[in-house]
C-alpha cells in the first residue's frame, strides 16, 4: 500500500515538474548530412509534383486461384535474395493481376537499345518481337541509336509502342561502342528520358523475344541473372578481380552474375547506375587498364554494392548457345547467333 502511494507521488511531482519546466530536451545534432553526397555523379533532382488527386477507379473482378503462405508456386528455385529482393521465374506470378495493377498506374518504359555499323540487321528482329512481346499493352518508348537511320525498316508499331530514332556517332573499337552506351544513356536521361518516362531499360540489339516480358521486369533497380553463370560459385564468376581496375570486386565478395544485355529500373536509378559505370570505365582508361567483361564488368561492381530491387532470371536472357535446364521453363529472350568475325569487323 505505501509502495503505491509512493508511486503516486513520485508521478504527481514530475507532472508538477514537467508542467513546470516543459518536457526535458534531448538534443539532437543539427542536420548533419550522414554521408556526403557527390552532388555532380550521383544526385539527380527531377521535376516533380506530387500528385495528391486520388481518383478510384474500379477494377474489374478478377478470379484467381488463392495464394497460401504453406504453399509455395515454385521450390526448384530461389524465389528471393538475402536482401529480400524477388527472382522472377515463370510460374511464381500472375500477369492478369499485375497487369490489372500497373494500368491504373499508366507508366512510360523507356527501352534505350544501339544498332551501330553491322548490328543493323538486327533492328528488324528485336522492334518485330518486341512489338509482340515487351511489355504487351502498356506504354513504351523505343529510343533507338544507330549511325545508319535511313536502314531502319519501317515498321508498324502497337498504338502504345513508340520508336525513336536518334543518330549516333560510330566508335573504331568495338569496346567503345558498348562502353558508350552508359555515357549515352546517363546524358539522355538527364536531357530528356526523365521528363519523358518513368522506367527505363538498357538491351542488347542482337536479341529477340519469344515470349511475354511484363509488368514483372518493372522495379526501381532490376538486374538479369545470366545465364552462362547463374550456378558458377562467386570465386568462378567473370568478375573483375584485378584491384587496379575500379571495376574490382575482392575475391570472396560477389551474389549474381549479371548481364549487360538487359538491365534498368527508374530513371533515377538509371541514371546513378550508367553514371557510376562510366566514371568507372574512364577511370580505368586514364590508367591504362580495360575491366574484363568491359562493361559488365563496372555493371557487376555497381550492382554488388547498390543491390537491385528485383533480379530477372535467366529466362529472360537466355543464350541461344546453351542446352536449357529444366529450371529455365520458358525463354522470354534470347541472343540471337551471330557470326562474330562478320559482325563486329
Ligand atoms: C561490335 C563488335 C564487337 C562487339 C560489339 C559490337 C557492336 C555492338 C556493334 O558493332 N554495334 C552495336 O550496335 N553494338 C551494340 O552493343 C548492340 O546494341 C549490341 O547488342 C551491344 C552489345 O554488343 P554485343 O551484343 O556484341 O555483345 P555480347 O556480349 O552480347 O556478344
Ligand atoms: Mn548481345
């Protein structure tokens, strides 16, 4: 009884007191900056209004079988990163529902893609199939750099799908034209891609697509496992491991291999990530040295220390010279053979 009188008091004496004197201040440092940021590589401010209209809009009914947490789509594969970030693999998600979900949201995908000296003749192939396959039904904005615009085939577009032509220089190396798409990239992002799309992918040109790639891609910064190394242990990996190259990644470091052919996410995203990478690949050029995979190799290092937020599998980039494992149930995409000697020289 005398505790809780005690008690008591004790509460009314610090009401007196606090009423008093104010509720004790803790101090806090005045705004430091946690870390620095480059202002001139990394930060991007894009014009943006927060729009605080909220219309509903009523979806249609939908049936679909019910999801159980004790009952996983798939358990032949990894369906999730250490940090939480999903792999897609056909069989885990539902297109109807995702694509139900995305409408709503009315998103531009930028699709920035090179056809430089003989990779012309890929243009037909990659925009016929991509028209059919990449991102069926939603918007998407073909950015399309070539050295030769009077050979692009004129082709009939889906009414979402748009095709720009932009010219570009060609480079005497065969290392610079693909070491030049980050440069090309960031400095389009920053004059124009982002106030004219939300997402935006970089791919290969010497692709085609057989098979739906949709609304699943869409992250704020997506990379493709590929699929020459997607079971190799990290130490067999193609990484960079010469430390003179700023491309390096230490040995015993490492989590996917990813492909250049196909990477993207948010236009902010793309836009740190290819100007990291190029800063790296100028770097390495002032000393001398060229990373391994070229770059890959500065794709792989960023991507190792700037985790996506979502991995493609190998279905979606999967190269025609390998034999499929049954893991890989569908190929989306796929390189299409080239003779290497006739094409790049
Ligand atoms: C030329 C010679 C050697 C390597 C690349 C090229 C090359 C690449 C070219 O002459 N023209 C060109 O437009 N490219 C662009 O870079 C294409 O978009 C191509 O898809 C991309 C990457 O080069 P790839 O596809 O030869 O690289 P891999 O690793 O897929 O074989
Ligand atoms: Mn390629």
């Amino acid at each position: 009884m005398d505790i809780r009188k005690e008690h008591i008091l004790v509460v009314i004496l610090m009401a007196g007191i606090i009423g008093f004197f104010g509720i004790p201040h803790i101090s806090q440092p005045s705004c430091q900056p946690v870390r620095q940021v480059d202002l001139d590589e990394t930060f991007l401010v894009l014009p943006r209004e927060t729009d605080l209209n909220v219309t509903f809009s009523v979806l249609p009914r939908m049936s679909y079988p019910q999801p159980f947490l004790d009952k996983p789509r798939r358990t032949d594969v990894l369906l999730m990163s250490p940090w939480l970030a999903p792999i897609v693999w056909e069989g885990t998600f539902n297109r109807d529902i995702l694509n139900a979900q995305y409408r709503q949201k009315n998103v531009i995908v930028g699709v920035a893609t090179f056809a430089v000296k003989k990779y012309v003749r890929f243009i037909e192939g990659f925009l016929g199939s991509a028209n059919k396959f990449f991102l069926s039904g939603h918007r998407v904005n073909f950015y399309l750099f070539t050295d030769h615009p009077e050979k692009v085939p004129s082709m009939k577009l889906a009414p979402e799908k748009r095709l720009f032509i932009i010219p570009v220089q060609n480079y005497s190396r065969w290392q610079d034209i693909s070491m030049n798409r980050m440069d090309i990239i960031s400095s389009h992002i920053r004059s124009r891609w982002r106030y004219e799309v939300d997402y935006l992918y970089s791919m290969d040109i010497d692709v085609q697509m057989f098979e739906h790639i949709g609304v699943e891609i869409i992250d704020t910064l997506v990379g493709t496992i590929s699929s020459w190394q997607y079971t190799k242990p990290r130490d067999s990996n193609s990484y960079e491991r010469r430390p003179e190259s700023r491309a390096a990644i230490p040995s015993g470091e490492g989590d996917f291999y990813y492909a250049a052919s196909f990477y993207g996410g948010s236009v902010s995203e793309v836009y740190r990530l290819t100007t990291a990478c190029f800063k790296g690949v100028t770097e390495d050029r002032a000393n001398g040295i060229e990373a391994k995979w070229h770059e890959e190799s500065h794709l792989n290092k960023y991507l190792l220390y700037h985790k996506p937020t979502r991995l493609l599998s190998p279905e979606y980039y999967w190269d025609e010279e390998l034999s499929r494992p049954r893991i890989v149930r569908v190929k989306r995409l796929s390189s299409v053979r080239k003779d290497l000697k006739e094409v790049r020289f």
